[in-house]
C-alpha cells in the first residue's frame, strides 16, 4: 500500500470516528484515533466509554460496522487500553 493510499484511507477513517464522536459524548464517552495498520483501525476508548458494559457493542456492532462498510480496506477496529500501543 503506498504512503499516498494509507494517508487517504486514514483521512476516511477519522471523518467517520469523526461523526460518531458527538453520540460518544452524549454519553459521557468519547474515541481517540491511534493508528491503521494491517487492515486494523486501532483506537481508545475513553471517558464513560472506557470500561462501559455496552462497550464491545459500540465497538463492534457500532464502530466496526461502519467502518467495514465504507472502507473496504479495514477488516477489523480494536480498542487499545491506557498504556497499550498498536501492533
């Protein structure tokens, strides 16, 4: 994959993390970015979001989703905790 394409496909992962943000606050949580490796968007959970009981939903059924959908490039979103770096 060139620099060009991973630039491009990051740009549409973050527009999309982008607009499920304001439902995140909503409800006390919120998503940080940290990286598109290997077909997996990399991200953090925090706020109320971090260690919420509906979290592997939002994650998985909410944010996977779409993702998949639109990109077809990503195959999978995985939620690193503090500390915890990509790879």
């Amino acid at each position: 994959m060139s620099d060009f394409n991973q630039q491009e496909i990051e740009k549409e992962i973050i527009k999309i993390i982008d607009k499920i943000k304001p439902y995140l606050y909503s409800e006390g949580g919120d998503i940080e970015y940290v990286g598109f490796e290997d077909g997996i968007v990399y991200v953090r959970m925090l706020g109320a979001c971090n260690g919420c009981m509906a979290m592997d939903y939002t994650l998985k059924d909410g944010i996977e989703a779409l993702l998949v959908e639109n990109i077809p490039e990503v195959i999978e979103v995985k939620n690193l905790e503090p500390g915890e770096y990509m790879g």
